[in-house]
C-alpha cells in the first residue's frame, strides 16, 4: 500500500468508480449486496471526501449562521452540532447541511459538488461582519462507519476515541498514526453510523484502518450504490434527487430534525412560520410500496395518480430486501397521502398501484 494514492489503493480493493454531482465517488467494491447486507448486519466503510466541506470563521461566525440557516447555532458548544437547511428568501431550499461547532470555527458538511454555490451564497450576506467562509476540502477528507457495529469499528481503529452519544455531537482525538480527528455522530441510514473528519494526507491509512478493524467484526469496504440502498430503506431524503430548490423544507420529512421554530429570524424565516401557523404544505415526501411484478423501477419524476388527477411523483426507487419488494420515495399531495391509500403509477406507458406508507421503512 506503500505509496499509493486514496484512489489506487481503493482500485486495489476492487472499487468501482460512479460520478455523483459532478464529483467522483466509488460505486461499490465488487459487491454491492454484500456491501448492503454489511451496512445492515455489522459495519461498511465509505469514503465520503467528495461532499464539501466549508468552514466559517472570524468573532461574528455564529451570529452570522445562525441568521442563515434554518436550525439553532448561537447556543453550539464545541463539541456539538446540528442539522439544518440554507433557504432562498421564498424558503426555497439550497442545500441540507451538518453544523458542527469547532472552538474557532464552524464546520459546515454537505452534498457533493455545492462547495462553490454555497459559499457564494453565504458570502453574499456577509455585509459588515467579521466571517471568512474557507473550502476545507483539500484538508480534510470525510470517512463515515456505518451499521449497528460502527461504534464498534471506530472504537478498536481510532486509538483513545470516546465516542459522541448523542446525534450532531462529535468528539475530537488525536491519533498518533493519523493526526486529530473529529468523529460525529451521524447515522446516514437506520442503523448506528459515525463519521470521521481526518486530515486529508491520512485518508488512505485511515480506511485501511478502518477496514482493518472492520473486517474483525464481518464488516468490510462499501461503496454508493449499498449506501444509498439503506438511505432509500430509512426514509431519508437526499438533497438533489428526494429534495431540491423546488421545495419548502416542510415538505421534505426534515421538519423535525432541521428546523427551530424558537429561534430568532434568518433568510426563509417568514415562509416557514406562516406555513407552520396557517396551514399545512401541498404535498409531502412519503414511502411508496410498489408492485413487485415490475419490469424496471420508476424514474426519478415519473407520476403517480388518485383515478385522473396528477397525485405526485416519484424521487428515489429500490428493490429493497429489506423490504422483501419494490419501494420507492415521492411527493404525494396532501389530500391523497394517507397510509395505506392506493394510487396509480404511470411510468413508459405502463401503470401500477402504489400504496402510501410510513416514511421510514424500520
């Protein structure tokens, strides 16, 4: 291994390359069902350095977030974070994001290939403030253990770790083979997960530890293809494929988990608090069961009807196992999302019925 770059080391394994968003990621290692079942069962390892990274800086740092985002950031520690959505002044999403506060900065985390756009965005506000928004990517990459034996994994790799219990909390250690790192408690499908934040020279010596101690405990490599498999299964919406700058966060299923309604005023706010007091949104993002006869799986926007009316449309598709059949995530308007209501789906001249679900498969 001696030598050998992230990328060569991760072909060495067998890794399969895909592009997400512009930037590269690897599909899966060989076997995308093993990979799954290890998500599942034990724990995957994921290289994630692709999603940006952005820091914000300088006295005003938090005051200045916390007038941006839609979730509380003034209170932050050190030591804690939360997750939030930036929003258009029509409270139109941009971006979910992770926040985690450091002593002197604050980390911001997200979907690949947005680094640009939301730093862009961020820096528009900035009018008279002492905030600096620095691309960190080249100087951290981002490894995430994923599965109900995750904790685990970090634990017997990452010498003297303590691990975060709380979700958005993140603890930092520093290893004498890898350099400090910051671990986070951020499950990214149902089961336990954790990301790590290592120094981006040490990337490749941080998977092969990790995989290392991985593989101890039936846990191996994973790639996209399974991680986005358990995402779909959890019921969690990705920005750019489940959510995008169409929708109003409430929409989304991330109501709960990005918004505060007791904090002060930021872009996007007066939007969502008359959306809160007066009524509820158009449509909402729900779990579809689908048929299981199905030749292919729906696309991305492909319809769902309640008898002629136009009841939605489909973001995310999966055969999942889990799930023993077809699934899939969709907007479905308010008056025909019900549990267990039956809709139509249309897709390439052929229909099919789709029952709403509960949003999270477990």
């Amino acid at each position: 291994m001696s030598g050998l770059s992230a990328r060569e080391y991760y072909h060495e394994l067998g890794g399969r390359f895909t592009q997400v968003n512009g930037t590269e990621m690897v599909a899966h290692f060989g076997d995308p069902m093993a990979e799954y079942d290890a998500l599942r069962q034990s724990a995957g390892v994921l290289d994630l350095s692709s999603r940006g990274r952005l820091c914000v800086t300088g006295t005003d740092r938090k005051r200045f977030l916390h007038g941006q985002v839609t979730n509380e950031v003034n209170n932050l520690k050190p030591g804690e974070g939360c997750y939030a959505a930036l929003l258009t002044a029509k409270g139109k999403m941009e971006t979910d994001l992770n926040i985690y506060c450091l002593p002197d900065e604050l980390l911001l985390d997200f979907e690949p290939g947005l680094s640009a756009a939301i730093a862009q965005r961020l820096e528009k506000y900035i009018i008279a403030d002492d905030v600096q928004v620095t691309d960190v990517a080249a100087d951290y990459g981002l490894l995430s253990v994923q599965g109900p034996k995750a904790g685990n994994v970090v634990a017997a790799a990452v010498a003297g770790s303590e691990l975060p219990t709380q979700r958005w909390r993140f603890t930092t250690v520093t290893d004498p083979a890898l350099g400090e790192i910051y671990c986070a408690n951020r499950p990214r499908g149902a089961q336990n997960g954790f990301d790590l934040f290592v120094p981006a020279s040490k990337i490749r010596d941080a998977f092969a530890t990790l995989i290392a101690a991985a593989n101890t405990m039936n846990g191996r490599a994973c790639g996209w293809q399974a991680l986005e498999m358990v995402r779909i299964e959890a019921g969690l919406p990705r920005f750019g494929i489940d959510m995008d700058e169409t929708n109003l966060p409430p929409e989304t299923g991330i109501e709960d988990s990005a918004i505060s309604y007791a904090k002060g005023c930021y872009i996007g706010q007066e939007v969502i608090a008359r959306i809160r007091t007066y009524g509820q949104v158009a449509k909402t993002l729900k779990r579809l069961r689908l048929a299981d006869d199905l030749k292919e799986l729906p696309e991305k926007g492909d319809k769902l009807f309640h008898g002629d009316k136009e009841a939605g449309y489909i973001t995310s598709a999966l055969a999942s196992p889990a799930a023993k059949g077809n699934i899939a995530l969709g907007y479905v308007r308010r008056e025909f999302n019900q549990p267990g209501a039956v809709l139509t789906l249309r897709m390439a001249g052929a229909e099919s019925p789709a029952q709403v679900q509960a949003l999270s498969l477990t």
